[in-house]
C-alpha cells in the first residue's frame, strides 16, 4: 500500500537526522589538530628516527614499489663543444659600513601592512609530482672531444627526495635522481685549502662494476670562513601558505625549519616573513634578529589555505629584501613551498626572469622544499638556480636541522660566484669518459671562458664532487688536467682560473686499495646510476652496492643512513619490501 505523501516526508527528515548525527560523531572537528601519526619499526637500528609519527590505524597503505625494469628508458644528453674568451665586464662598488647601517635601521622601523584577504583553496590534484628527466651523460671519445665542462652544482634535494620515498616504501622515479646531488649530499673529509679560495682533490681505481674501467673522482674543497667573520645577513622568509601546504610535513615542517634558522642568526642579521597563497602578505617587516621573539611569534602565525600566487609572493619578497639590501652583504630570499602555483604567473619563465632581474641588483633566492604527493621539484630546483642559491628538502626534522644549524654558515656565506669545472683528458691516456651526473650543469666548452654564462656559487667550507667513469690506455701517466674558473663573492664579474692536474701516483692498483672516502663516493654514484635507470648501469647490482656500502661507510650518521638506505632499497628493486616505516 502506498503511503500519503506527508508520512513519506517524516520518514524521510528522521532518516536525514539520523544519518547527519552519525556524521559528526565520527568526524572531526573543523578547527581540530591533524591526527597524530605513530612511529613505526625503523628499518635498522642505526638510521636516526626522523620521521614524524602516524597512527599506524589511519596511515595510508604503502603502494607497491614499481620493479625499475618496468619504468620508462631514458634519453642520452649531447657533449659540448670548443672555446673562447669575452672581454671582462666592470666592478662594482662596494657601499660603505655607515650607510649599510643606517638604511638597516630605516627598513626595520617600517610597519607591516594590514593582511590581504585569502582566497578559499580549489581542491588539490593527488599524484602530480613533478620531476624532469635530463637524461644521462654519454661516453666520449677523448680524440673527438677532450674537454668536460659543467657548473659547480651543492644542492642535495635529489638525495633527500629518494631517502623518503625509499623509507616510505617505494623507489624514487629515476627523473628524481640527479647523481651530482647524491654525491654532494656527504661530507668526504677533503682537507681545507692552506690558501685561496680552493684545494682540488684527485683520487682513482678500478671500478668494482665494469671490468677494465676506473672510476676517477675530482673535489673541490672550498675555504672555511669562522662564524665570528661571517657577514651579516638580510633575509626574507616567502612561506607559502596555500591549501596544498596543510599536511603534518609541510607547513608545521617549515615553520620548525624557520625557528631554527632563526636562532642561528647573530647580532646585525634581520628577518623579514611574507607569505603567499590566493593573496599575499606582509607579516613581518624587516625586524633586527634581536627582536627573535617577535619574529617567534609570526611564524608561529602561520597557517594554510587558499590557491597559490607563487610570483606574486616572489615579487612581494623582493620588495622587502630590498629595504634592507646593503652591497657587502647576503640579501636573500628563501622560499619554503612544495613548489605548486596555480594562481597569477605560473609559467617557469615568468617567474624566472622576475629572478634574474632581482639577482642582478645583489639579491640572491634559495628554496627549500616540503611534502609529497603534488611536490614540484622541476621548479623548485630552476627557481634555486637562476637566484644563485641552494635548493634543499627537508623530509624530517633531523633534516631541518643539518640544513639550517649545522650547514647554515655554507648556505649563506658565498666564497665563490659563477664557478666553472673543465676537465681536460689526454687522449694518449684516456681511451673514453663518462661524466656521472651534472646533466643540467652541462655547459658548452666554448663558454668556459665566457664571464657573461651563468654558474654555480659555492658556499662556505662547502665541497664538490665528480666521478668520471673512464678507460685508460696508460695508468702510469697523468689522465686529466682540471681547470677552475670563479668570480670573487663581491668584487665584481672579472673572473680567476687555475689549473691542476692529476699526478698518475693518485691512481691505485685495486679498488679495495683506495682510501674509504673514494670508495664510499663511488657506491654513492653507483646507487644514483641504478635508481635513475642509467643505460650503462644495466649490469651493476644493487646486491654489491649493498655490500661495498656496508664496507665502505665511516660511522658517521649520514652515513649509516645511507647504508640502510641501499638495503632497503635493494629489497623494494627485488619485490621484498622489508618491514614498514612511518611516512
């Protein structure tokens, strides 16, 4: 029997009741904390317990690790060409002590504006990382091409981004992995120069992974400025602060990382804070480091939601860097983001040019990335390198604090501008070569000599590594010569080269006769090889990578981690995921 409309009405505002009362008692509160995560089984006892933790009951599933087989194969990038030289460009002034001083105290009694209106946060696409693929160095014939010429290059990113996909159980995509930023990521122990700003270090062996090979490594060491003679520093923290950055490891990460930047700043730095989402905003004016607990407290402001106006954040942080830009001195930007934009300019190009055109006027940008899922690493990274800064990312807070206690001196204080490597090999010597990594470092030998190219700034007690995969035909002669082109940090764009070449006694009989350092830089480039698909890394095992790892590795914590790494990371490539850690 049919019932009569209005009873049908009941029955149906009851039901919608009850349904709405079972809603909110399982669902949380709007202005509720994120649930609190759980740690889970570390992978060995000696990897540090950085990762934040999860409740175990609501942490999403691991995915399946995709076997590298299976990824897509790679492009081949081409070798350069020969060279010239351009006449020198001017000087240029340094401003005088007393004026810095009083244009800093100007910028720092100006008011921050009233906040700007933050628009609502679209919703956010999942699984939309962004890495470019640059393709892996070819071998060359020395007779047909005997110089190698790239930028210096000290970002770590690429490592750190690969450490959290591995503990998060799957293997990195192989476009993740640049092999320079893996290397770079340790600290070798490379005497200090005596004098200059440089001390180039050679070392070779036969390769453990390719009969009749050597593995030739260079390094350049830069000088260690004390802390007491470091030069003050102006920087803007660009937090951006749109819907994207909600999670657990993105803003409450960055404003960690923030705080523990900011005490370690000294007498005479200020900080600045803006931020950027649908809208963008001045929270803290340039403010002297000794106000540190005002500066405490607008971080400790900061919160996510809106859509991303990345340029308009960028341009904003500029403006500000400018108030307190003093010549002699480190003006920068630093930008904390996952690196979306979906709101204003959001082409690479529009955003860069803005950069360039600001680190010709003395203000130089570094980036630090956060979190996962629609991180855009491919910006991140062109953002850092066209301001002339560091690109970093930070996955823990054991993480934030080697990048901004322990590494802050090398972040900030710059010894070396446009830092240019060409290696010369002797085609008497050197039957064939193969640069690992550097693949967007490349630069056209003909440009070595070129002042007007841009290249990589190298920072305080900072270090350089390059391991070139050869065969030699001779290894009682010298293989290569190194040249080393650099500006001076503040005295204009006239550049200084030198030269240094390998003395043959660097080059020992057997692999297992180097010295430990050199073995562990080569594991390290063999790991970066297989995880980013290298073509000439087919028959390289990750099972004796593992081993010469576990033989190779000082006890240093960086170190040990890494070891855990390539185990575990053996595992997933063989389908054995290994016990499960926290995201």
């Amino acid at each position: 029997m049919l019932r009569s409309r209005p009873v049908v009405a009941l029955v149906a505002l009851v039901t919608l009741a009850q349904t709405l009362a079972g809603c909110s008692a399982g669902a949380p509160s709007a202005g509720g904390a994120a649930e609190p995560r759980t740690a889970a089984a570390a992978e060995e006892s000696s990897y540090p317990q950085q990762y934040p933790a999860a409740d175990t009951a609501a942490a999403p599933a691991e995915a399946e690790a995709t076997p590298m087989a299976q990824q897509p194969s790679r492009v081949t990038a081409a070798p350069g060409a020969t060279m010239m030289a351009p006449p020198p460009p001017p000087v240029m002034p340094v401003q005088s002590t007393k004026k810095a001083e009083a244009k800093v105290a100007v910028a720092t009694q100006k008011p921050a504006p009233q906040p700007a209106p933050i628009a609502v946060a679209p919703p956010e696409p999942k699984g939309t990382e962004d890495y470019k693929d640059y393709g892996v160095n070819p071998v060359v014939d020395p007779q047909k091409d005997r110089l190698s010429t790239f930028a210096i290059d000290v970002d770590t990113a690429s490592y750190s981004i690969a450490r959290r996909k591995i503990m998060e159980g799957t293997l990195p995509p192989f476009a993740s992995v640049r092999a320079e930023e893996f290397l770079n990521y340790f600290d070798y122990g490379y005497e200090a120069p005596k004098s200059g700003p440089f001390a180039v270090h050679f070392a070779a062996a036969p390769s453990p992974f390719t009969k009749g090979h050597h593995l030739v490594r260079v390094a350049v060491q830069g000088k260690r400025v004390p802390e007491s003679a470091r030069k003050p520093v102006h920087l803007v923290y660009l937090v951006d602060t749109s819907g994207s950055m909600h999670s657990s490891d993105k803003i409450p990460l960055a404003k960690q990382s923030l705080k523990l930047l900011t005490s370690s700043l000294k007498k005479g730095d200020t900080v600045a804070l803006c931020t950027y989402a649908g809208s963008v905003r001045e929270v803290l004016a340039p403010t002297g480091i000794e106000e540190k607990d005002k500066i405490f407290r607008a971080i400790d402001d900061l919160s996510a939601s809106g859509s991303t106006a990345m340029a308009s954040g960028i341009e904003l942080a500029y403006k500000l860097a400018e108030r307190t830009l003093v010549k002699g001195h480190v003006n920068r930007v630093i930008v904390l983001s996952d690196g979306d934009a979906n709101v204003g300019p959001t082409s690479h190009d529009q955003i860069l040019d803005m950069i360039g055109r600001y680190k010709d006027k003395g203000i130089t940008l570094s980036t630090v990335g956060f979190g996962s899922g629609n991180y855009k690493d491919t910006m991140m990274e062109r953002l850092a390198d066209k301001g002339d800064g560091n690109y970093a990312y930070i996955d823990s807070e054991v993480q934030a604090k080697r990048v901004f206690q322990d590494q802050l001196s090398g972040m900030l204080e710059v010894i070396a501008r446009d830092v240019k490597i060409q290696v010369e090999f002797d085609p008497k010597v050197v039957k064939e070569y193969r640069l690992i990594g550097y693949e967007n470092r490349d630069i056209a030998d003909k440009d070595f000599r070129n002042d007007k190219v841009d290249a990589g700034e190298i920072g305080n007690g900072h270090a350089v590594t390059a391991i070139y995969d050869v065969v030699l035909k001779d290894t009682k002669a010298s293989p290569i010569v190194l040249r080393l082109r650099h500006k001076q940090p503040l005295s204009g764009d006239t550049a200084t080269e030198s030269a240094f070449k390998m003395d043959p006694s660097s080059i020992v009989a057997s692999f297992d006769a180097a010295g430990r350092d050199f073995r562990f830089a080569a594991t390290v480039a063999a790991f970066a090889e297989v995880l980013r698909q290298s073509p000439h890394a087919r028959n390289w095992s990750m099972k004796d990578i593992a081993r010469l790892a576990d033989q190779a590795a000082s006890t240093q914590s960086d170190q040990q981690e890494f070891v855990s790494l390539v185990h575990r990371a053996e595992r997933l490539a063989t389908g054995n995921r290994g016990p499960s850690v926290a995201r």
